[in-house]
C-alpha cells in the first residue's frame, strides 16, 4: 500500500502533469467562459472581430500556460510587482462591471470556468512562483462560491469544499519550496517547526549545512552497516540459483522459474530499519528544501553504488575489457558469460528495484531528486553489466561461440522490459543497441560457418574415401543450433533484406520457408557443393560413390534420426 501511495505522491508531484493540466484547463475555462452567459451579458453578441481577439487572447494565455516553465527563472521582482498590479486591476474592473450587469443566475458554463481557471491557476503556482497567480486563484475560488450561491444558498458548501481542495493542494506544493527546521538545527522534526529565510553564503547556513551533514554522515553510516548483512542474506536466498564454481550451467537460465524475485525485493526493503529510512527522508526534504540537493544526493549515491558494487562482486562478475574476452580461454569465456548471466538477472530483478523503491522513500515528495539520485546509483552497475555484452557481441565470430552468444542474446532479449521499466533515457537505448548488436553477431557467427565451408572445400580429398570432418563438423552444428530455433529465428527475421540479396534465389521460397530455414537450406548447399567438389578428385566411380554415400548417410542420420 505504502508503494503504491508514494508512486500517486510521485505521479502528482511532477511538473509535466501539472503543466499539462494547466493547459487543458486553460482550454476549458477559456471555452466555456466564451459559452457562458457572463460574456454575453458583458460583451454582447459575438460577431468576427471578437472571435479573432478572444482566439487570439485565448492562444495566448494558453501558451504562457504551457510554456510557464521557460520565464519562471527570469522574472524580477520589479516584474512581479508590475504583474501583481495589473491582475488587481484586471479583477477589480472585471467585478465591478460583472456585478453591474449581472442580475440573474449565472449559468453551467460560469460555474465551470470559474472551476477550469482555478485548476489552471493551481497549475502555474506549481511551475512559477510569482505570486500573482495565487492571488487570481482566490480570486476565482470566490466567484465559483458567490455564484453558486445565487443559483442555491445549500450550495456554497460545494463551492467551498472545491475551494478548500484547491487551497490545500497548493500548501502542499508550497512546503516542497521551503526551509523547515527546529530551533536546533542540530535536530530533524517534525513538529513545532519554524519557516525562516536564510541567505545561501550567511556563516548561519553554513552552520547549519554541516550539522546536517554530521547526521547524513551518522544515518549513511548505519544504512552501510546493514548492506553487508542484507547482502549475506539475499546470497543466501540465492543460493539454489547461484550454485558454485563446478554447477555453471545455463538451464537455469529462466529466472522466475528458479526464484521468486519480488519475495527476495520485499525481503530485502524489509530488512532496512524503517528509522534508518525515515531519518534519511527527513535528512533529504530538509536539505533539498534547502538547496543542498547536490550534497545529500552525492553522500546518498556514493553509499548506496558501493552496496551494489560489493554485491556484483560477490555474485563473482568482475569488469571485464573487450580484449580480455577476446583472449580469454574457453573455459573463462564460458564461466565469464554463466556468471554475467546470474549477475544481471540478479541485478535488474531484485537489486536496482530494491534500489527505486528505497530512492521513492527517501526522496518522498522529490520525484526529480529521485530519479536523478537512481539513475546515478545504478549507473556504473549497469554499464558495468552492458560493457561485458558489448564485449561479447563485438568478439570473436567463431562458430564455437555461438551458443554463449546465444546466452546472452536470450538474456538481454528477456531483460528488455526490466530496463524499459527501470532505467532512463540514454541506458535504455544503449542496451537495445547491444542487443541488436548480439543479433549482428550471431548472424556473423553463420557467416564465418559458410566460409569455413567454402575453404575446406579447397583442401584435398580424402584417401580413405570416408566421412569428411566438416561434415560431421556441420552437421552436428546445425543440429545443436536447431534447439535454440525460435531464438534464430527472430535473429534472422531482422535481417531478411540482407538473406534475400546475398541469396537471390531462394526468393522464390519466401512464402513456403521461414528466414532460418533458408539460412540452413543455403549452408546445406554449399556443403554439398563442397562434397561434389571434392569427389570429383577420385577418378575411380567406385571411390566416387563410397565417398558420396559415406557423407550422405551421415547426413540422413543427423537429420532423420537424430
């Protein structure tokens, strides 16, 4: 429940939605003041001239709205002032002429943009702080309440409900913006608290900075006591899948069927001491609020990326270079990838989700700080995780890799929705990229198979007139790569403008075949054209024949029995 509290508390207080439910507002208020019954007492009939002005003002207004954001940092005071005096003098003319003129009960359209001008004005208190804004908001809020009270007295307890919402929502919006705390500065509370106005460079906030630095440092202190237990304790729970040095294995590949990730999440929040967590929020909204964002981030982020920096390490994945993999023996090639495999499936199904949550509780009411402070966090992690990937993906095209690659293909494949609903921005494309770059490299892998082929099948004959070694080299290939067919398949679907222009006969087999089977009908066919090659060098047709039975039954088994 908590979590799902914090994720409505994060979704309200970003800036993008309340920017564009100040537009949609505006639009609203703005047509049905035009619809409404005031203008027309007001104004009079429409006619051309006044709905090119009103669409003209109305474009206006909803821009400022819209784009609030870009001059919230460049107004003066001295503009402030002046926009604080033109909006009073605005209302005043406006009530004075619309309580002349308006004698009967106002209508629906009144009533709902006195409401849409109010949520638009909200709206604005949240991206600027002018101050006017709030001024015209109120001044709105009793227009909504007034009319309704002409329509029905009963009424104004509606109007002044809405009116009570709106208010609170902004006191809400206004304490993120403000420096809270305790006549002891030394002391983080929450009640009896004193709102005050301190100069950034006065020695007083100075003084202040680093006693609040002093408890960061002591709450950090004791959150960084608990990763080494957490760690033991989730490596523990992990036991079963992590498995030692002689179990590396890929048939544990399908993570959720060997663990229950989001047991293992919650197992590891619940183990924080929610006062070491509260303590930290505290921390945060005062420094935040301060305009020491940086400082409590920086302390913040370097604490929690030494946790998942110890845990990768004890998941046994080390940073690894793309010349080390390429020089790597077979055996550390195989154990590198295995480890790589646990690690990230570890890592983004239980650590950098652990990592949100707790980013969501100690930033608390900071979405911005949030995500800026997680993405940091997880970071260095996870290019650490992507670099290995790329490393593989740009390494040796041998055919004997294409098994491991097609581990990590499978792997990155099925970690896609983790980083899409994890990560931001530019970690997100990064890791699309290597994948399609695994992709590249697996159908690279079949490209140096068919020259493998292609150069035996300038060697001589063999004097034995048996089975050739690329034969059975082949054979047994295809039908070990056959097992992983679906994954193939969608490799080489990708790719289906380059099989096609490489291969221009088999286009007549688009319809029939899929993309992987033409890829295997075309390396069959330069085997057999490597065989028919290489038999034509026996001149005996006895010799002829055995050689050509011998590596054609070797071919039926494979694909009959086998």
């Amino acid at each position: 429940m908590m979590h799902i509290l914090i994720q409505i508390w994060k979704w309200l207080m970003q800036p993008k939605v309340w920017r564009f439910v100040g537009f949609a507002s505006s639009i609203v208020g703005l047509l049905c003041y035009a619809l409404s019954s005031s203008f027309n007492y007001l104004f009079g009939d429409w006619n051309l001239l006044k709905i090119f002005l009103y669409s003209v003002f109305s474009l206006i207004i909803s821009l400022i709205i819209l784009f609030a954001k870009i001059w919230q940092h460049s107004t003066s005071l001295r503009f402030k002032a002046h926009a604080a005096f033109l909006v009073l003098a605005i209302t005043s003319l406006y009530s004075f002429f619309f309580d002349k003129v308006m004698n009967g009960k106002p209508d629906s359209y009144s009533l709902l943009s006195c409401a849409a001008f109010s949520i638009m004005l909200l709206s604005l208190s949240r991206q600027t702080q002018c101050g006017f804004e709030i001024d015209l908001m109120y001044f709105f809020l009793g227009s909504l309440i007034v009319q309704l009270m002409k329509i029905k007295l009963e009424l104004c307890i509606l109007g002044v409900g809405f009116s009570y919402l709106i208010i609170i929502l902004r006191s809400v919006f206004s304490s993120i913006n403000v420096v809270i705390y305790n006549e002891d500065p030394t002391i983080v509370q929450d009640e009896n608290l004193v709102v005050i106005e301190v100069n950034l460079h006065s020695p007083q906030l100075a003084s202040i900075r680093s006693c609040v630095l002093e408890q960061l440092s002591n709450c950090v202190t004791a959150l960084r006591q608990e990763n080494s237990n957490i760690i033991d304790m989730l490596l523990e729970q992990l036991k079963e899948y992590l498995g030692d040095d002689s179990e590396l294995t890929v048939s544990d590949r399908n993570f959720e069927a060997v663990l229950r990730p989001k047991e293992n999440l919650n197992l590891m929040i619940d183990s924080i001491p929610p006062q070491t967590i509260e303590n930290l929020h505290k921390i945060a909204k005062l420094m935040v609020g301060a305009g020491f964002e940086m400082d409590f981030s920086d302390v913040y982020i370097s604490c929690r990326r030494g946790c998942l920096d110890e845990c990768l390490s004890k998941l046994g994945f080390q940073k690894v270079s793309v010349e080390e993999v390429q020089n790597m023996s077979w055996g550390d090639f195989r154990d590198k990838i295995e480890r790589w495999i646990k690690a990230s499936n570890v890592a983004f199904k239980i650590l950098f989700p652990t990592e949100r949550r707790l980013c969501d509780q100690v930033f608390f009411g900071f979405s911005t700080s949030a995500d800026i402070s997680f993405t940091c966090v997880c970071r260095e992690s996870t290019l650490q995780l992507l670099n290995f990937a790329n490393a593989i993906a740009l390494g040796s095209r041998s055919p004997e890799t294409l098994f491991r690659v097609l581990d990590v293909f499978e792997t990155m494949r099925d970690l896609i929705p983790e980083f899409e609903s994890i990560l931001i921005g530019l970690l997100q494309n990064e890791a699309t990229t290597i994948w399609k770059r695994l992709g590249e490299a697996i159908r690279g892998i079949f490209m140096e198979l068919e020259n493998r082929i292609r150069q035996d099948a300038a060697m001589g004959a063999s004097s034995s007139c048996g089975l050739l070694g690329i034969t059975c080299y082949v054979m047994t290939y295809l039908r070990v790569a056959c097992e992983s067919w679906q994954t193939l398949e969608k490799v080489f679907e990708e790719n289906h403008g380059h099989l096609l222009k490489e291969y221009p006969k088999i286009e007549d087999r688009m319809h029939s075949s899929s993309m992987l089977s033409m890829q295997m009908d075309s390396i069959m066919e330069l085997l057999e054209n490597n065989l028919e090659a290489r038999s034509k060098i026996y001149k005996d047709p006895a010799l002829f024949y055995v050689f050509l039975m011998n590596n054609f039954v070797y071919k039926l088994k494979i694909v009959v029995i086998e």
